[in-house]
C-alpha cells in the first residue's frame, strides 16, 4: 500500500540510502504511528513525520531513579555477564565504550570482568545514577562531537539503535571510533523473529518509541555499508524483560479480572522497577539458584534461535 503524503515527508532508509518516495509502502497503520517498508532492501521503520514527536533527553524521572537505587545490583551484573561471556570470544580485553550506557549495571559487569569502560549516557536520571552512585566514567555530552582521535577495541549498544534517528549516522560516528581489528556489540529487537512474525503490529517491541525494525539481513547491510563485517549473530530473549514487560501485566490484569483494565501503557516505568525488585528480593542461596537457572534458560533458548531480540558482533574492517 503506497504511504499518504504526509508521511512522505523527509523519508529514506537509513539501510540503504533510498530517498525515491515513490518506493516506500505502508506496513500498518497505528493510532499515533505508522510502520513503512523500504521496497529497496525491506528496512521497516516509522518515518520521520512521528519522530519529531520522539525526545530522550528525560526519558526516566526521580521515581524510577528511586526505584532502581532500591534495586539488586548483584542480579543486575550477573544478566550482564552473560553478555560478555559472549563479547570475550571475539575481544576478551581492552577498551570498552558502552555508548547509552542507562543505569551503568552492564559497565559495572564489564570492569569486574577486567575491560577499561567509558559510558555516555544523555538522560539525565541514569546519568547521574552511573556517576553519583556506581562510581563510573560516564560522561552526559553529544556522541557526534567525540574526538575522533579516540579509538575503542569494542563499542556496544544494548538496546540504543532502535531509537535513534538517522541511524546511518550513528553507525558512521561509531566506525569512526572504533580501533582497526575492534567490535560493535550490539543488541536489537529483531523484526525477523518467530514472536515479531506471529504478533505483526501487535508486537509489543513495536511503539513510537522504537523506530528502527531491524532483521539480520538489513542490520548486516547497515554495518558493511560503514565498514564493519558482521562475524556472528545471537537470538536473545531477556528475561528482565520477560518479567518487567509481560508477567507484570498478566498478573495485574488476573488481579483486576479484566483484561481490558490494564495495558502495558498504565504500567509506569517505576511500576515495572519495583516489581522486578520484589521479584528479586530474596535470599542469596534462592538468587542463585534463579541465576543458575536463568542462565540455562538463556542459552537454550539462544541456541535454538527463540527470542524477540538479536545480538550482533561486526568486526572493524
């Protein structure tokens, strides 16, 4: 279906660089989005039109700061640790730049684990969590002004691509930073996947909020086209996520006996904060029992590619 004209306003894909406004379709069509598709390369994405609507600077407020300085930092590190057990294969040391680096928990993992960190992180609350409470090397500056005389052995990016506009950029400024030999690590939900595939529009990955849909063939074109040759791919299914997002509203929509009362849009952040730190307030023995279990949980459902996000290492060519 071809797209309206306002939505053409300004479009083309960040994958390949196509800017014909006559190549673009309408994928869905939302109350307050709209998902098109790139007829060149099937990039899938919400056109600029919405992104203007779209600002990160004061995504998280106090509350949640309070909720997550409330939080199990030990069980937060241990999620992230997994991460790196992966990230070791490819670079098991040097230099990290964790770029959206949130509330610091995956660079605390990766110091334990011997690498030199640097964050960036443009949201206020997070920012000064990272800095004021876990002590880190984060800085709260604009990413494309880094001097580019600096170069990191691996740069990652948990859950950041999605959201950013003109993601192509982005990448660029990241190839720019990155040593020759280095890694991108990143994570993003995966459009291509079983859940994205059977769920369509009513993905719950898919909001205003996240307006890069990536699959592994345009995420691989989008990193060659910047220099980087994507080495390897890992299905993800977060299990943070898995309680914060999905258990959380399936409980309270049990309690209220409506599934009508509760969406995922009255749940706050601060809300999905504090469930997850009842969830793991509980004795050592018990969270490491979770942890051990987690961890297998993790690995085979990675191994048997089921999840709803994907992980990415592409080497600096």
């Amino acid at each position: 279906m071809s797209i309206p004209a306002h939505l053409q306003e300004d479009i083309r894909c960040c994958v390949c660089a196509n800017s014909d406004k006559n190549q673009f379709d309408l994928l869905y069509q939302k109350e307050n989005f709209a998902v098109v598709t790139c007829n060149h390369c099937s990039f899938q994405f919400i056109p600029p039109y919405y992104r203007k609507k779209i600002e990160y600077t004061q995504y998280k407020n106090e509350e949640v700061t309070k909720a997550v300085r409330q939080g199990n930092n030990w069980i937060k590190i241990q999620r992230h640790k997994l991460r790196l057990n992966w990230i070791k294969k490819f670079k098991p040391s040097g230099s990290l730049f964790d770029l959206g680096a949130g509330w610091g928990h995956f660079m605390l993992a990766a110091k334990e684990e011997g690498y030199s960190i640097y964050g960036i992180e443009i949201a206020e609350q997070p920012y000064r969590y990272c800095v004021d409470d876990l002590k880190l090397p984060v800085e709260h500056i604009d990413f494309f002004k880094m001097d580019p005389s600096k170069k990191f052995d691996v740069i990652t990016l948990w859950d950041v691509l999605e959201h950013i506009d003109k993601a192509d950029e982005f990448v660029a400024k990241i190839a720019e930073l990155t040593a020759p030999g280095g890694y991108l690590i990143l994570q993003v939900p995966q459009i291509d996947s079983f859940f994205a595939k059977r769920h369509k529009d009513q993905w719950k990955m898919m909001g205003l909020d996240h307006v890069n849909y990536f699959g592994k063939s345009t995420i691989k074109r989008l990193l060659e086209r910047h220099g980087f040759e994507v080495e390897a791919y890992k299905s993800s299914f977060e299990i943070k996520l898995f309680i914060m997002y999905t258990l959380l509203p399936l409980v309270k929509r049990l309690k209220k006996k409506n599934s009508k009362a509760v969406t995922n849009g009255t749940i706050s952040a601060a809300d999905r904060q504090n469930y997850f730190n009842r969830f793991t307030k509980r004795p050592k023995w018990q969270l490491k029992l979770f942890v051990w279990i987690h961890n297998r949980i993790y690995n085979t459902l990675s191994n048997l590619n089921i999840g709803e996000e994907m992980m990415v290492a592409a080497r600096k060519k």
